[in-house]
C-alpha cells in the first residue's frame, strides 16, 4: 500500500480528524489513536487503527506520549490553538526530538486570528468562508450542506493533502513540518469556483444555475415520493431531457432565458410527479441527459453502478470503499474497529514500559485499558 511504513499519531477528536486518519490507515499507514483515559468515544471513523489511552494532564503520561512521537511520522492534532502549547506538546517541543515529524494541526479556526481560541462546528466554520451564504433555495435561509464541506472537505480531506505533500517533501530535505490546516480556510479553498465566478452569480441564493433556479440543474418529486436529479446543463443533454419528458425541443433554444425559468420548473414539475422513480429511470435509461434517481444510502449501496465502490463491516453494512483506486499501490482497508484503549498494553512495551509499570500507571489513571481486552494479561 502507498503508505506503508509511515507511522501516525491521531489524537482523539471529532469528525475531521478522524476521518483524516482513517484515510491514512486505509492506504497503509499505521495509525495510533491516542484517546482519553476513562472516556467514551462515538467516533465511527475508527477502522484499521490501533487505539491507546493516555491522560495527557499528567507529566508522566506526557513524557510517554513524547517518547512516543520520537517514533512517529505524523501527528493529528485537533485542539484549538494554544492548547498543546499549555500542555507542553507543541510543535517546538516534539520537532525539537524528531525533526522529522510532520506536525498536522486541524482545527476550526486556524494558529492565528482573534477567533483562533473560540469553538465552532460546521455551520460556523463554513458561514465565515462565505460559502453558507449561497446555500439554499429562493426565498429562504441559508442551508448548511449537513457537515460535508467544513468538517470534511476542507477539513480532512486540506489535512490529508497537507501531510503527503509534507511528507514527499520530507525525503528531499529530511525535515518535517508544521501544517495549519483550518476549516475556514479549507472551505474557502474549496469554494474557490464560486470565488472566481462572481460574475456569473447574477440573482439572490437559489435564483441562479447551480443554485436550484435553473429548472434544468434541479430535484423533482416522483409519484411515490421519490426524487429524481436533473442536471443537463449542456444543450445536447437538455434537448434529450425535454425529449425523456415529452416537451417539444424548440423550448432548447431559449434554455438560458431566465425570465422563463420559474415557469418551465412548474411544469417540469408537474411531468416528474406523474410517474413513479422507477419509471423515470426506465425513461432516461438510454438518454444521456444527466437525470438520475436519488438514492439513499442504502439504495446506493445496492445500486450496480457501485457494486465496487462499498466494502462490508463488521455490523454486515456496507461502507464506502476508499478513493481515489491506485493502480499500484491500492487501499486495502482493515475492518478492525479496536476497543477504547485496545492496544495500550501492546504500544507501550514497544517503548519499554515493563508491565509492572504498566500496572501502576493503569491504577493511577495515567493511562487506560479496556475493562475486558483479549490482549492484556494484566
């Protein structure tokens, strides 16, 4: 796998971090969650990792985190700015022992700004890019895209990116270095089309191409509450749409008249709704006019068109396969979920701690195990 050999260290966090790790182990990686002791955990992002708990409050719990990171290369930090400062584990003091270490700092707000120490999720992040402010239907307020765009897209996935380019970097020069990866600018990096493109978003929030106003980039209800997806966008793919509906194709020649929009979605509208989903798809099955079904998750699990692109769990569901597919060095996801704490026994006696050290820091609450783990004998 690409990442084979390269050792991570992921502090436990919410979503982004996670998931930027999760990317990381999938491609070969070694990751080690560092998690806190005594604390429960939702994190589904957990798979092919190895889990450790340490109270990082504690000096002697510090020193072996430390000992640790001497081994890494790469560490996932998702605290806001100052807090591993305050805790003795920042950047100066871990590169200091390994200036190969590749510092990965993901958080909401960034190292720098008056709003750098302040929470924030999602919502928050993406209504200071601006991006939140396009979102969302005519009329009405704007509507956060769940917590894709913060929280993953310019979260994890800036992160991720971040580290390989640290780490093709590092084997020129031999050196880590710190990343500030932050999700506010995250967002606005993705959202550099609508940045640039100014021009082109004429009207208010849903009144324009991309937006929901255009009648021909649109969802529609189905006869059975279904919806289908429309997005031909191209004049080739619109005459076959107003073919698939049945509309004559001399309205194709006024497609990008906008004073004509708003009445052609109504009876676009009204065409969708007279025919179940299931029909719809036997319609534009041998039409390329960019209309598809829009499925669940469940449903684009079992779709054919993706019967490659999910892979099972432990719980017999189906998860999203990891991408892009490397010709070479492909992904080879592990379907392990560790236990909180699974692997703590078996991390630290790689850097030396004796079990009866062990013993003692477990009963001292410097680190943690699992109440019943099939790896510990203590």
């Amino acid at each position: 796998m690409a990442l084979r050999g390269v050792r991570v260290l992921e502090l436990a966090g919410l979503a982004p971090a996670p998931f930027a790790g999760m990317i990381l182990a999938d491609f070969g990686a070694s990751v080690i969650r560092v998690d806190k002791v005594q604390r429960h955990t939702i994190d589904t992002l957990a798979r092919g990792k190895k889990s450790i708990c340490l109270n990082l409050n504690d000096p002697r719990s510090s020193a072996l985190f430390k000992r640790l990171c001497i081994t890494g290369d790469v560490l996932i930090e998702p605290y806001r700015a100052g807090v591993m400062e305050k805790l003795g584990l920042g950047p100066d003091v871990l590169m200091a022992s390994n200036p190969r270490l590749i510092y990965a700092r993901l958080t909401g707000y960034g190292q720098k700004g008056p709003m750098a120490h302040m929470a924030g999720h999602d919502i928050n992040y993406l209504s200071l890019s601006g991006i939140l402010s396009m979102l969302g239907r005519k009329g009405e307020n704007p509507i956060p895209p769940i917590n894709l765009l913060a929280d993953f897209s310019g979260g994890s996935l800036i992160c991720v990116i971040g580290i390989l380019m640290a780490l093709l970097r590092r084997t020129e020069t031999g050196k880590g270095q710190i990343i500030d990866a932050n999700m506010v600018n995250g967002a606005s990096y993705i959202g550099t089309f609508l940045h640039s493109s100014r021009k082109f978003w004429t009207g208010p929030r849903g009144t324009n191409l991309l937006d929901s106003g255009a009648p021909f980039y649109e969802t529609y209800a189905t006869s059975d509450g279904e919806y289908m997806a429309v997005g031909a966008i191209e004049p080739a793919f619109y005459r076959n749409l107003l073919k698939g509906l049945g509309f004559e194709e001399s309205l194709a020649d006024n497609q990008f008249d906008q004073s004509g929009w708003e009445k052609l979605k109504e009876a676009f509208s009204r065409t969708f709704a007279g025919k179940t989903q299931s029909e719809w798809v036997a319609v534009f099955k041998d039409l390329d006019a960019c209309v598809t079904p829009v499925l669940s998750l469940d449903e684009a699990a079992q779709h054919p068109h993706n019967r490659h692109s999910y892979i099972p769990t432990q719980d017999g569901t189906l998860a999203p396969a990891p991408a892009p597919r490397l010709s070479e060095s492909p992904a080879v996801p592990s379907d392990c979920q560790s236990l909180l704490g699974g692997h703590t026994e078996e991390i630290l006696s790689e850097i030396g701690v004796s079990k009866e050290e062990l013993k003692r820091l477990v009963k001292e609450k410097v680190v943690g195990i699992p109440i019943v783990s099939p790896q510990s004998s203590l």
